[in-house]
C-alpha cells in the first residue's frame, strides 16, 4: 500500500466522542498499515486540561473497545503513540493557539490537515484564530464536520468566513456516507459496467426507495438534536448524497470536479417541496417509549435536555422528484428515523414489470417486479432480484435473489469510511467531500420543507420506538401504489 507523504493531522475536538470512537482508530490503522510515515504526526487539539501521557490513556482505552482484538497490540500501539501529541486549545481564545503554533513550528512542509470536528458555531472563530496565529500555510487543508449550518444562510455565512482564509480547494465538507465501501461500489456499479445504464432511467425503472434506520436514540445529544433534528441531521446531506450518485449523468473523467458537477446538476434538478405540497410529501415523527431489541426505551420527550413539548422530528420520510429526461416521473422516496426496527441503510431500486406476463404468478401476491437491493450496513451487500422457473411441470416463476459476495471475493482489508476519507484529504482528492455550490443547492431544497412544516402547523406524528415510525409514512408511499421494502 502506497505510503502517504508526510502529514500533520491536527484533530480539533480530539477529546469528543468522533476523535476517540472513529478518527484516532482510523489513523491508527493506517499506521498498521504502514501508510503513517515515521515523519508524519496526529495532534490532538481540545480544552480540556491533560498532559500528553494522560491522553494516551484515554484513546488506548478507546482504540481496545473499538478495534478487533488481532487489530490491535502493545507494540504496534507504542509505535503509533510515539507520533501523537496533545494541546490544550480553547477554540474562543486566540492566544491558545501560539502554543499549537508552537508545536508545529518548522513543519510547513508536511501537509497540515486541520480536521474540526467541533460545533459548527466554532467554524468561523478557529479558522480566523488559525490564521491570525500563523497556523495556515499553502499545504493546508480544513475538514469540516456535519452539520454546516442549520439553514441555507448560516451554512453560507461559515463558507464565507472560511472561505475567506482557505481556497476551496483546500475545503473539505465531510460526509462519512460516501466513504463507505458500498458507496464507491455503487458508483463502480454504475459507471464500470454497460449492464445497467439503458436501464438506469424512466421507462425501466419504477421507483427508488433510500432507507437510513437507526435502532439508537439521541444518546444524551438531546440538547444537540433538539437545534437539529432528523431533516438537517441525515436528509440534507447523507440521503440527498447518494441521491446524486443514483442519478447523477456519467461524468466526463473521474476528476473530482467532473464528478461533483454532475451530482450538482441532480440537486438542482430536484422539483421544490413549496406550499401545501409539504403536507402530501412529507412525514415527521417523533418516538415515544417502546421497546428496541426487547429492551424498554424512553420516548424523544424523557431524554435529556429535550423539551417536554419539543416538536424535533425523530422521523422523516418524503417523496423527491427530479425533472430532468432521465428521472421524470420516477419517484424517489427517502426515509430515515431514530429508534426504528432495526439498523439498516439500504438502497432499493425496483425495476419496471414485463409489458405483458406470459406465466402463472407464484404464490398470492401476483407479479415480483426485479429488484436492485444495495445495503451499505450492518452487512454491506448488493442484491439482484429475478424471476426464475419454480421446479415442477407447470412454468410458475419465484424470485430469486443473485448475490456480490463482497466479502468472498475480495480479500483484501476494507477500509473504514474515515479512513478512506482521511486518506484522501492527505492525498489531495476531493471527489467524496461537498463542494460549495453542493452544499448550498442542498440548503436550498431543504429549507422550505422545514418552512412548509411551520407555515402550515403540520403536527408531528409519533411511532413506537422499534417500530418502522409513523403509518403517515406508509401511506406516503402507498398513495402511489408502493410500500417500502421492509413492508413488502
């Protein structure tokens, strides 16, 4: 595996729970990896007070809950701790940031990666207290975390205050959906292959369901969730992501910019859910108690820091519409909640009936149109539904499901989603990262959903949490004559 040239990562937040549960293990094993050059670096940046010893205990601790037990070792952790370092950086005080000056005195050279995994309100302070502090140098790049912003202004307003001391090239939005594996093979699925394109359009495909369900709640993030809730947390940026990449045209090259234009082309073609249409097209929940794996789970209104009359949607599902010739009337339905049945993000592309059935239907439920099913977790498959003869004398036909074993297949190590994205901020690739034009058409479908909901009183539908949220959302989709997978 090809060593990466000499970095300094630098993790603002790197006392919070993204540093400790998925960055530090991600850089740990690209260093097992051997793509961590002896000269490279990974600096932890938070308020708290703690000496460099007292933080490599933390994240030990951390990295032996999170990584596989053959991952990890005494002298492979040692020989990583040797190139981690702590600074004590209150984000609001400009003067902190002589001492992380500091420490990166001398080392212009490396590429300085700059990752702020913060509040979103701390964006614009760090970045003009980097720069007053020197800190910025030509082979410096910004991560920024999700969310950006809580509308489309905020989220215009942090892009042109970092804007301002980064070019956008050194920009990087992060969404760690689209470093997911099945992700890249979706694309490869699309593009790498003439099997599907004359059938990736109207005319041969009926509709496209997009499912993000979590079994967790807010995890004590009440006060966090309750400013955010499920439209901005995971519709605006992880659902409305693998939109594009279903719909996007064939890009011209795999450079980053031709592949980011197309996925731009597919947000701006996204028809406006405006006025009374957010009622017809739209479903927020919220959880009360329940029960998920058999086990009793509070409602969103008994979690802490939530208001007892918050309104904050758990739960949204909405039907999106793309005018252009290859998606008109093609009906994309996305759904995501928090407590719902089970952990499971899944693409399903359900493909158009034979003009005319020549065979007997097996079983009650009449014809099974083919399906492409993509699951990007808990197991990341992709699955082909056919209709094959049933054994017997009479042609009565039965699903079946053909597989990609990915796992038999390649042996190779998968790579995590942060580690393929943190791999590509040090190599420069922007490809799987927001650019700013992206990000703002994103706003500007969104933003008038949420208006819709508080123009027009909309009430928030509760569902039991470990169910499948709201029977709103089934009749969502039923009103077309569909049902989601789970359903069917």
């Amino acid at each position: 595996m090809q060593k990466l040239d000499t970095f300094d990562m630098v993790l603002f937040g790197g006392t919070g729970d993204l540093a400790l549960r998925k960055l530090v293990p991600a850089l740990y094993r690209r260093h097992v990896a051997g793509q961590m050059g002896a000269a490279s670096r990974v600096l932890a940046v938070a308020r708290t007070n703690l000496t460099r010893e007292e933080y490599l205990a933390q994240i030990e601790a951390t990295c032996r809950k999170h990584l596989a037990a053959e991952e990890f070792s005494d002298a492979r952790w040692r020989a990583f701790a040797a190139q981690v370092d702590y600074v004590q950086v209150d984000a609001t005080e400009a003067r902190d940031f002589k001492k992380l000056c500091a420490t990166l005195e001398g080392r212009d050279d490396a590429t300085r990666v700059l990752f702020l995994s913060t509040a979103p309100s701390l964006f614009t302070l760090t970045c003009d207290n980097l720069a007053a502090a020197g800190v910025v140098t030509p082979k410096s790049r910004v991560v920024l975390e999700k969310p950006l912003g809580h509308d489309r202004a905020s989220a215009d307003l942090i892009n042109r205050s970092v804007g301002a001391i980064f070019a956008e090239q050194q920009i990087y939005r992060i969404d760690h959906y689209l470093g997911k594996e099945t992700v890249q093979n979706l694309i490869a699925l699309r593009f790498g292959n003439t099997l599907f394109e004359p059938l990736w359009r109207r005319g041969r495909i009926r509709h496209v369901q997009i499912t993000i369900a979590e079994q967790l709640g807010v995890e004590g993030r009440g006060q966090f969730y309750e400013h955010t809730g499920a439209l901005r947390d995971m519709v605006q940026n992880h659902l409305l992501q693998l939109v594009c990449i279903l719909a996007m045209e064939p890009p011209t090259s795999s450079d980053p910019d031709a592949v980011r234009d197309e996925k731009l082309k597919v947000l701006r073609a996204l028809r406006p859910i405006v006025g009374r249409d957010v009622q017809n097209k739209t479903v927020r929940g919220q959880y009360r108690a329940g029960a998920v794996n058999g086990q009793p789970v509070p409602s969103y209104l008994d979690e802490a820091g939530v208001a007892a009359d918050s309104t904050t949607e758990t739960f949204v599902a909405l039907k999106a519409e793309i005018d252009t010739w290859r998606w008109a009337g093609v009906p994309f339905y996305l759904r995501t909640g928090k407590r719902l049945q089970e952990r499971l993000t899944e693409i399903v592309v359900t493909f158009e009936d034979v003009p005319h059935s020549i065979f007997e239907a097996a079983g009650s439920n009449g014809r099974t149109p083919n399906r492409l099913v993509i699951r990007l977790q808990p197991q990341e498959s992709i699955t082909l539904t056919i209709l094959a003869k049933m054994p017997g004398e009479t042609m009565r036909l039965k699903p079946v499901d053909l597989a990609l074993d990915l796992a038999g297949t390649f042996k190779e190590q998968r790579l995590d989603a942060y580690e393929r994205l943190l791999t590509d901020v040090v190599k420069g690739n922007l490809t799987l990262f927001m650019r700013r034009d992206e990000l703002d058409a994103a706003w500007r479908w969104i933003d008038p959903v949420r208006e819709g909901w508080a123009q027009h009183d909309e009430r928030i539908k509760s569902y039991v949490a470990g169910s499948w949220g709201p029977a709103a959302s089934s009749a969502l989709i039923s009103r077309d004559g569909f049902a989601w997978q789970d359903e069917t």
